[in-house]
C-alpha cells in the first residue's frame, strides 16, 4: 500500500468507526418487525448484519425472520421512515472529538466514506455537532456502488484533493468491508477494534490498529513520514 505525505486526506468509516449506531439500528428494526407482526431480534445479531447497507441488513433480516421477499419492500420502507432520525441511542465513541480536532488543526482534508445512507447520516452528524468537520461525505446512495467496492473512497478521496489514478489518503474504520475497501484502492487502512468486526484484528489487513482514538493522530503522523 502507499505510504503517504503530509498533509494528506484521512477518511473515515462512519458506524461502529465513529459512532456506535447500533442500539438505534436495533431498536428500528425491532420496532418495524413488531409493527409488521414478526418476533423481535436479538441486540448482537442485528449488530451482526450492519456494514453492508440497509439491503443487505434487510436481507440478513428476512433470512432470520423467514420474511417473504415480497415484503421486504414494505419493511424496508418501514424501516427507513424510523431509521432517518434515529440518534437518540446512537453515543460518538470516546476521544473522537478530539482526535478529529487534532486532525483538522494539522490540515489534514477529512472526510467520511459510509454504506448509511446519506438521510440517516446527515442527521447524525448534525446530532453530533460535526459535519462541519467534513468537507466531504460519501453515502451509500451517492453512487451506483458500495463499499468493498473502492469506488466511493476513491471519490471521497478525489473530492478531498487526492489524485483518483493513485490517492494518497488515509482511511480508518471498523470492519471486514472497511479494510477490503482500503485493500482494493491501495490506500493505508487504520483499524478501530471497537467496532463492529467479526473476524480477529490479525486477520484483517492493516496498516495499524488501535482501541483509543487518542493515539489516532500519532498513527496518521507515523504514516506521513
């Protein structure tokens, strides 16, 4: 992967990355479910489903739940009207606000790259106070694709400066699709091990990984010299 020179794009992952969503996702779901006369899901499988887009927690969902694929619209819909407004138990992980103010403060164009759809993640970052931060934020509905596929990091990237053909840029995030989409693009991946993963952190490739987002601004400057 490239080893990148100061100052350079550092974007980031946005559920189980910055924010712990999933209580909010949970409750959502649970809450269309029941609406809809299905059985409630447990907290952990539903965390389980998230990083692939609302589809494919939809998906996994129907599977659990032996929904008929002729409903799964419907749900869905239901689903989306709860979900774009849903901060009330989503919490920023800790020391987040100030490792992104670390960055911001050293010139660093930061950005977000999120299979959330653009509704809900607006909402949350204006929850939170930051989307000023961002000068860039790509959802899952920005493009025809999605995350593993790099093409909305490498736009994310773009549109923060970097060169599309070869960006120099960081990415952080949580998962198994984060470091899959770090991996295709050819960019430094830093792993938040806090999130949401399912595999161990030694099987993901990283350039780093780290539990407290006070030692994230350290881990950027290594990777700029």
């Amino acid at each position: 992967m490239n080893v990148c020179m100061a100052p350079v794009p550092v974007v980031f992952d946005l559920d189980g990355t910055l924010i712990d969503s999933a209580p909010d996702i949970h409750a959502a779901v649970n809450a269309t479910l029941r609406a809809a006369g299905y059985a409630p899901l447990s907290f952990d499988m539903i965390k389980g489903f998230i990083g692939q887009g609302v589809a494919h927690t939809w998906t996994q969902i129907a599977h659990a739940r032996a929904i008929p694929s002729d409903r799964i619209e419907d749900l869905l819909a239901g689903f989306m009207t709860r979900y774009h407004s849903a901060t009330a138990l989503t919490r920023i992980y800790p020391g987040v606000l100030e490792a992104l103010g670390a960055l911001a403060d050293a010139g660093h164009p930061l950005g977000i790259c999120t299979n959330k759809p653009m509704g809900p993640t607006r909402a949350v970052l204006d929850h939170f106070g930051i989307a000023g931060l961002f000068a860039v934020v790509i959802a899952a509905d920005s493009l025809p694709e999605r995350k593993p596929d790099p093409a909305p990091l490498r736009k994310a990237m773009a549109d923060l400066g970097a060169d599309p053909r070869k960006p120099q840029g960081i990415y952080v995030g949580d998962s198994e699709v984060d470091a899959q989409t770090a991996m295709a693009l050819d960019v430094p991946f830093l792993l938040y091990t806090r999130g949401y993963r399912k595999a161990a952190v030694e099987a993901l490739p990283h350039h780093a990984a780290f539990d407290d987002f006070a030692a994230l601004p350290a881990l950027i400057e290594q990777l700029r010299d």
